[in-house]
C-alpha cells in the first residue's frame, strides 16, 4: 500500500513539475514574442522637427503646417550605465531656451521621436512658445539597445529622469519650467518618471495606462492569447529577462503627485489600448487626492485625438501647460 502510494506521490509531484514547467514555458514564448523591440526609424528616417510625414499610411493631414525652424540633435548618458540617448532638442530659437518652460516628449511602443505622432505635438507646443525635448527610449529609435526588449515603462522611465537631468545640469533650465507629455506607452513612462521624480511639474497622459497587470492581461487577449497566461509571463520576463514588469507602477503618479497637475486624453473610441485606462484613473485620483483632469474624446482612436479634434487638443495641451509651469508663457 505504502509503494502504491509513493507511486501515486511521485506522478502528481512530477505532473505538477511539468504542469508549471509548461505554463513558464509557454509564458517565456508570449513574454519574448510580445515583449520584442523594433529599435531604429523604419519608414520614418527622413522625418525630422522641421519636415515629416505620416509614412505608415496615406494622409492629408497639414503636417506642413506644423514644423519648426530650428532643433540641435543631442546625444546623453541614459538611466542605466551604458544606456546612450538620442533626442532633439527644440528650443524656442537659436537663441536659446531662455525662460519658457521646457516639455519632455515621451513617443509610444516600438515608435520613435521620428514618428509623425509625437512631432506634431512638439511642433504645437514649440510654435505656442514652449521649448521641448523629443527622445528615443532605450531599444527605440537611435538610442542604446539594452536587450531588445520592450519593459512597458518599468525601465524606460529611468531614461526620463537622465532626461531631467540634462536639461537642468547641460541646458540650465530651471526644474520649475518642466513638464511631460507622454503617448501610449510613454504616457506609462511618463506617469512612472512623475511619480518618482517631483522636478516634472505636470504631466499629459495621452492613451496611456495605470494598472500594468491590467495592461498585460489586455495586450495577450488582444493578440489571441488567454488572459490566464499573463502571470505565467510576467514571472517568464522576472526569471529569464530580469524585468520586474509590474514595478515601478504608474499609479505613482496618483500615488506621489504632490497637488501637481495631470491631464489625461483618451479617444473613446480606442481599441488599441482601451479607454477604460483613462477612466480608470479618476478612481486612483480620488483615493489620493490627486489634480486630475480627464477628456475622452468622442469617436477618437488609439493616439487619434490630436488628429480628430486638432483645434480643442492645442488649446488644451498648451493651456494646461502654460498655467500648470511656474513662470509661464505671457513671462516670455
């Protein structure tokens, strides 16, 4: 009786070994497939602040309109030893960026700061008399690639501080004047960098996303994977790829926000990253008392709000920022 038991020991133990062998298995297989960076500009080489388009489609959007005269291409030391970052640097002339406020521009998942998207908006704030700072986050663009690997802002944020940093001790800009906007994926980085760094003085959220797990569980149903597998590769990228993909979260701007403001856009209509993320956030504001303010903008796709309603999103990305930075616009 005794061995029949061990036997019957023996195979569950064994089963369950395997069992959990096949969930981390299958959890590194999502984890890298999903998780993969496309670093560099694609169709977007030839964009620049002073002249882009959207190459991914056709359009006739007025891009032309929106363009600056001058930009300095800067390269700096990232969050992380090794870590090299490419940005631009877009001061209100050649002059210098004398006392406007600054806008760091954080691009979204496997985008750039060549992509049409986030030019546009440096081109609206530049043009309204705000100076900005458009950057590639690691494994994007021309900066250093680490491991090839998208971490959802858990490290890229890292290189938003190493941001901060060179504009306070390179440009002298004073960390009073500085503010973040951040698209999808950067609008993450950008809350995670808010949250951890009180020198940002207000923060635009655009698409952007609170609860990683949430995130996660969304981005395997969207590619036709179960959500009960997400677990398996968040352990998948702690083990394997050293990415503690839920931590640092971005609830820490809600969490550490200091009565600074925070501008969240969302297209209802996003099915990219759901609209829900935005709204989602109002409860997190409440719990901690945070400045949120919230637009979801009616029929708008993922990223698509600046597109839809061009007019409504300049006037009220440049007026949150010009009321929101100590020393703003009419100083200048």
């Amino acid at each position: 009786m005794k061995k029949w038991y061990s036997k019957v020991g023996y195979s569950l133990t064994g089963l369950i070994i395997f069992i959990a062998l096949a969930y981390m298995g299958i959890g590194y297989f999502i984890y890298s497939t999903l998780a993969k960076a496309d670093p560099g500009c694609s169709l977007d080489c030839d964009n620049t602040p002073s002249s882009y388009q959207d190459n991914s489609k056709k359009s006739d959007f007025p891009f032309e309109k929106y363009t600056v005269n001058y930009w300095e291409p800067h390269q700096y030391a990232g969050g992380d030893e090794g870590i090299q970052i490419d940005a631009w640097w877009i001061p209100i002339n050649s002059d210098g960026a004398g006392e406007a406020p600054v806008i760091i521009l954080a691009h979204g998942l496997r985008s750039s700061k060549y992509d049409s998207d986030i030019l546009l908006v440096a081109a609206i704030l530049n043009q309204a008399g705000f100076n900005t700072l458009l950057f590639d986050q690691r494994d994007h663009g021309m900066s250093s690639i680490e491991d090839g690997k998208i971490s959802i802002g858990t490290k890229e944020y890292r290189d938003v501080i190493a941001s901060v940093d060179w504009l306070v001790n390179t440009q002298s800009i004073n960390p009073e004047r500085i503010g973040i906007y951040g698209l999808s994926m950067g609008a993450g980085t950008a809350a995670i960098a808010f949250g951890l760094d009180d020198r940002i003085q207000s923060a635009i959220l655009d698409s952007g996303y609170s609860d990683l797990n949430a995130i996660v569980e969304e981005e395997l149903k969207r590619e036709g994977y179960p959500s009960w597998l997400s677990k398996g590769a968040i352990w998948s990228a702690f083990i394997f790829g050293n990415e503690t993909l839920l931590e640092p979260s971005p609830k820490l701007a809600f969490i550490n926000h200091k009565d600074r403001p925070i501008f969240a856009i969302h297209g209802a209509s996003d099915t990219r990253v759901l609209p829900h993320n935005t709204s989602d956030m109002k409860i997190l504001a409440e719990k901690y008392g945070a400045n949120l303010t919230i637009w979801l903008a009616e029929n708008a796709i993922h990223a698509g709000v600046k597109f839809m309603y061009l007019e409504d999103f300049s006037n009220r990305v440049v007026e949150f920022f010009g009321s929101s930075l100590e020393g703003t616009l009419k100083d200048n």
